[in-house]
C-alpha cells in the first residue's frame, strides 16, 4: 500500500550526531524532514560511551592530533582532509556546548576546566567526554533542540527502502537523485518523499557481524541504497573490532569504552598475564586493530573464548566516578570491576569505509550528500583513531550544511510514482529471513573476520552471493517488511565487504589477511572503489 507523495527542502536519512546537526543547521532555509527507523535517539552516537577527540588544551596541538591520526590511518589518510577537520573541532565543540552539552569536568587550583581522557593512538589527553556517556548527552541536547523547531519534522519508525534517481525514472535528463521510498513501519504503509538533496546520516553496517557493539539499528542501509543507487563506495574492507566488548552470556552488545584502558585499565590473558608488553610500545594503549588482533592471537593460542580487561589497581571511587555506566552495567551481571578485571572479546565496532564524498560531503551522484559514519571521507584511512568519528560527524554536518546553503537548487522537474508493492504473503517467509539473517552475520564473523585469508574470503564471497538470490526473490515477491529490507541491506554490504578485502592484496590497519601478511608500498594512498554499473 501506498501514500501520497510527500515534499520537503531536505530529506534526513538518521538521527544521530551528523543528522540532527545537519538538520538543525539547514532549518532556517527551508522544511526538513528526518526519517529514522527507530526511536530518534536510536542511533550510534547514542552508545557511544568514550567522547569527541578534539584540541582544546594547551599542552596539546592540531600537529600532534593531526599526527596520531596519520600514524593510526595506516597510510590511507587524505592529509588535508585530517588537518581540516582537526583545526575545525574546536569551533564545532564549543557549538555543541551552546545547544547544551555539558562535558565532564574537573577542578585544578581552584578552578574548573574540561575533564580530557585519553585513549588508545593518542598521544596527548584530548578526549571530550560526558562521563562514559557522552553519546547520550550529545543525542538530549541536539533533540532538545530539534524539538524546539518548526521546519523539521520527525518521523519515527520510518524506514528508507530504496534512493529515487532520475535515471530509475527513465528521464532523459542527467541523473540525479530526487527523492526515497519510505516504510512505515507501524502501518505497513509505503510512502515517496521528494526533496532536491537528500543527506545520508544512517550510521554503519555492524550488524553484519555476529559479534558487535552496535544497536540493532546499524545495518547498513545507506551504503546499500547508494550503491544500488549509482553512488561510489570506498574502504568498505576496513572494519574496525573494538578490542573490548562485554564477554557475558546475558550481554548482548555492551561496549566497554576504550577510556578504560585510558585511565590505566590492563589487558590480561585468563592466567592473569600481560600479553600487550611484547605487542606494541604502548602496550594496551595501543591502536584498536593492533589490540584487536593481539586479543584474537591470544585467544587463539590459548583457546580462550575471551580475554580480561584490569583496572582493579586504581581507587575504587575513581573508578565508580569516571565509569559509572560501565559500573553499573557490569553490577548488574554479576561483576564488580572495582574489584574483579572485566571479561572481554573484540566485536565490530566501525566502518572506516563507506560511500565516497568530497569536501563538503557530495557524492558523486548529485543531489545526495553522505555525513558520519556512512561516509568515506578519507579521515580514518585504513583505521580509525578513536573519538575521531564524533568529531568527523560535527564538523561535515557543518560542511554540508554550508555548502548546500550556498549552492541552492531547484527541485527536480519529474513527478514521483507511488511505490508498488508486491502483495503475496507466505507463512515461511518470516522464518526463512531469520534463517538468512543468522547464516549471513555468522558466515561475515566466521570468515571476514580480525584475520582474513583468501580461501575463506572466497568462501564467504560464494555464500553471499547465494543469499542474496534467495533475498531478492522474497524482496520482488513478497510484501516488504523491516525485517526483509535490512537483510536486503545486510547482503548487499556483505558482499561489498568481501569483494573490497578480495581486492586489496595486502595488509593495512583494520585488513589484515595471513595470505598478504605486510603492507605493499605502491597500494599506499590508493583507495578500494566499488560502483554499481
């Protein structure tokens, strides 16, 4: 079933950091429409427990942030791109203040000043943080003040199915995007939005993965409407493993934040021994693919099914003030952590990749604009420095806006069909989706893992591209519903992942394979591009 076209200045696909900000900062110009498939506080930005990365103190440098970025990005970097958006926080956090945000601080000689962690790649304390819960005041404060504006419209559990192209239209003229069909998830209704520029903002693919600190929300559903849409997508082989999640029977994705091992939290095998001394100069400080790998190793030599994370050694009221989130969580299955180390195993975590923009976040099909984690911007590189991706979402949304503000256009001249759907239903279909849903994010952790190899890349390749011939056959055949649309968009990052590690015979940062165990010197600076012909 379908509702009426729907018309807007600017279509919002997600309501995390880069969302609301770029909402909030076009609203001026025009209606806006925000589309997220959940709750609007469901999002990435909400779990994030660690803070935003940026050069507020002056014991600290934009070189040196610029630096440990370099140094962590494994080669992949574009440099200027890094040094613009490290000299740019600085003007975006104290934004972020203004609407709200209020971040830790301390008191030094009387005096107060921002409380700034540190976390592994970094070499200097930077880290912006709200108690371990600097995700969630982020998302209170930008939807305050999403609430409190008249041209933007929320629309919860909505979910995006598809990109509208002017070529999918059969139009003479050039292609461009014009628009998206949207699923209403409480009515099983299908409506068309139009809008002259359309912002992805929906966030990363770890649901691809068995094992992942991601909400359920985070399925990749930007990069696959862009790519099936025309866009270019790139790096998609760099996911990043958080070397620390949770490792509890009843814990389904709970990250345990980087900013532990910060404040002196050590890794330890289950014998009680450090295993991170031989590994890397700054030990279990060390960037989140050298320590994921190094949890991997160890697991794997010893055949534990986890590892242990220690900061027993440090005052228990410390510990309870800096981590309070963590604390309780942990209480609550059983574990003081003031008193007894962690259990830990590495989990997805982020896409370094995604789809390919410029400067102020176009890609190159025009009229669409990807901002945050669902973008390649060529910030992380082949590895992402931690709270980098925070910071990144502010200041592109800001790009973005900017951009688009000053370079006004004018809506497609082509009228939008209603979507038409297929009205079949099938008592089976439900438990065939959750069959495919399992055997995909089991095959993905089982074979496009921490550590790679090309037969089992192959393999996973294979497989893919049989559950996607079974996908698309429900997708044409059967009423949509979420469920079926986000293992559509599971498969099709899935295979995008898979052909992009296939394609770089090497080993750099996040993608690490034993076939091509070193990093190849003329494949530096160059980028894993896929585009949909």
């Amino acid at each position: 079933m379908a509702d009426s076209p729907r018309q807007f200045d600017f279509l919002v696909l997600g309501s995390g950091i880069a969302g609301l900000t770029f909402a909030l900062k076009v609203a001026h110009a025009g209606t806006v429409a925000i589309i997220t498939k959940k709750s609007r506080a469901e999002s990435n930005t909400n779990y994030a427990q660690g803070g935003i990365a940026a050069v507020t103190s002056e014991e600290d440098s934009f070189e040196s942030h610029v630096h440990d970025t370099l140094t962590a990005g494994g080669g992949l970097c574009n440099e200027a791109i890094v040094r613009g958006i490290v000299e740019e926080g600085p003007a975006r956090i104290e934004e972020l203040i203004q609407l709200g945000m209020k971040f830790s601080e301390r008191e030094i000689h009387g005096q107060r000043e921002l409380d700034l962690g540190r976390e592994g790649g970094h070499s200097k304390r930077r880290i912006l943080h709200a108690k371990d819960v600097t995700g969630r005041e982020i998302e209170r404060a930008l939807l305050a003040a999403i609430a409190a504006h008249e041209n933007i419209t929320v629309l919860e559990n909505h979910l995006a199915i598809d990109l509208i192209t002017t070529a999918k239209l059969g139009q003479a003229q050039a292609n461009r995007c014009a628009g998206v069909y949207v699923l209403n998830n409480e009515t099983g209704r299908v409506s068309t939005f139009s809008a002259p520029r359309v912002a992805l903002a929906t966030g990363g693919c770890g649901k691809v993965y068995l094992y992942t600190s991601n909400p359920d929300i985070a399925t990749g559903d930007g990069v696959a409407m862009a790519y099936r849409a025309g866009a270019t997508v790139a790096n998609m082989e760099f996911i990043q493993f958080h070397p620390t999640c949770l490792y509890h029977p009843e814990a389904k994705s709970f990250l345990i934040s980087e900013a532990v091992r910060g404040e002196g939290g050590d890794l330890l095998n289950l014998n009680g021994e450090r295993f991170m001394e031989e590994v890397h100069p700054l030990k279990s400080l060390a960037p989140r693919d050298v320590v994921a790998r190094a949890i991997d190793r160890e697991m794997k030599r010893s055949g534990d099914d986890h590892a242990l994370l220690d900061i027993t050694h440090k005052p228990a009221r410390f510990v309870m003030d800096r981590f309070p989130n963590i604390y309780r969580t942990c209480l609550g299955y059983g574990i003081d952590i003031t008193k007894e180390p962690i259990p830990v195993v590495p989990a997805a975590h982020y896409q370094c990749g995604g789809v390919r923009v410029g400067e102020y976040g176009e890609t190159d099909l025009p009229g669409l604009y990807a901002i945050g984690e669902v973008a390649c911007t060529g910030l992380h590189g082949a590895n992402r420095l931690a709270s980098n991706s925070l910071l990144e979402a502010l200041v592109y949304a800001h790009r973005t806006a900017k951009h688009m503000l000053a370079h006004p256009v004018e809506p497609p001249v082509v009228e939008l069909p209603k979507w038409q759907s297929g009205s079949a239903t099938d008592p089976d279909e439900m438990v065939v989706v959750a069959h495919n849903w399992d055997e995909l994010r089991r095959l993905m952790w089982d074979y496009v893992g921490v550590v790679r190899t090309d037969k089992r890349l192959k393999r996973a390749l294979a497989r893919v591209q049989n559950l996607q011939e079974e996908i698309q056959a429900y997708y044409w055949d059967f009423t949509v519903t979420s469920d079926l649309l986000e293992l559509r968009n599971l498969a099709t990052v899935a295979k995008l992942i898979v052909r992009s590690a296939l394609d770089r015979r090497e080993s750099r940062g996040l993608h690490y394979t034993l076939d091509h165990p070193k990093p190849v010197e003329s494949l530096a600076q160059r980028d894993t591009l896929i585009r949909r012909e």
